[in-house]
C-alpha cells in the first residue's frame, strides 16, 4: 500500500494547518515542514501542492506575497480571515473523523 494515498484526501485540510500553525510559508517550506513532522511518510510534491495553493487562493482561503531573497523572488502564502474560518471548521471534522476511525479500528 502506497502511504501517500491516505493524505491524498487531506492535502487542503494539512496545508490550512500549516500555515494556521506557521503564518507565512512558501510552497517547499510546506513540503518539508509535513515531511518533517510525519517522519518522512508524507511527501508532497509539487505536481499535487501547487495546484491546490492555486485553487485555495482562487478560492479566497490564502492569499500570497512575493518578497525577494537572496536575490530570488520567493512566494509567500498565508491564511486569509475566510481560510481560518474554513481551517477550523474543517480540523472539527477531521478530529470527528479521526475518532471515528479509532473506534471502528480499536485502537
């Protein structure tokens, strides 16, 4: 079984929370952070991540600022006051979700 599969469904709830808990990211910052704190068992890609930080802000739950570093132009994306509304909303249901799954695994 393909341990990225199960996060698949959970990449808009996981990216919300990141930056609930972090403020500002850019996208290889959000990578790393989930990789980080899942002992390298979720490893987004880019091909799945910026898609969806682009439906996100079309959406209006982020918004994004580009600043210079080291010379470079980096993407910065953050919560928007409807993004943080939507973000606890949705980690409720997760949480509802997740207690769900212990109960019906016995764990």
């Amino acid at each position: 079984m393909k341990k990225n599969g199960l996060y698949k469904g959970t990449l808009k709830n996981i990216i919300l929370k990141l930056l609930t808990e972090e403020g500002r990211m850019y996208g290889y910052q959000m990578t790393q952070r989930a990789k980080d704190l899942t002992k390298g068992d979720l490893k987004m890609t880019e091909g799945a991540l910026y898609p969806l930080l682009h439906k996100l802000e079309s959406d209006g739950l982020i918004d994004s600022e580009v600043r210079k570093v080291n010379g470079r132009d980096r993407k910065y994306y953050f919560l928007t006051e409807k993004g943080l509304k939507t973000q606890v909303e949705y980690e409720k249901e997760m949480i509802s979700y997740i207690t769900h799954l212990k109960t019906i695994f016995d764990l």
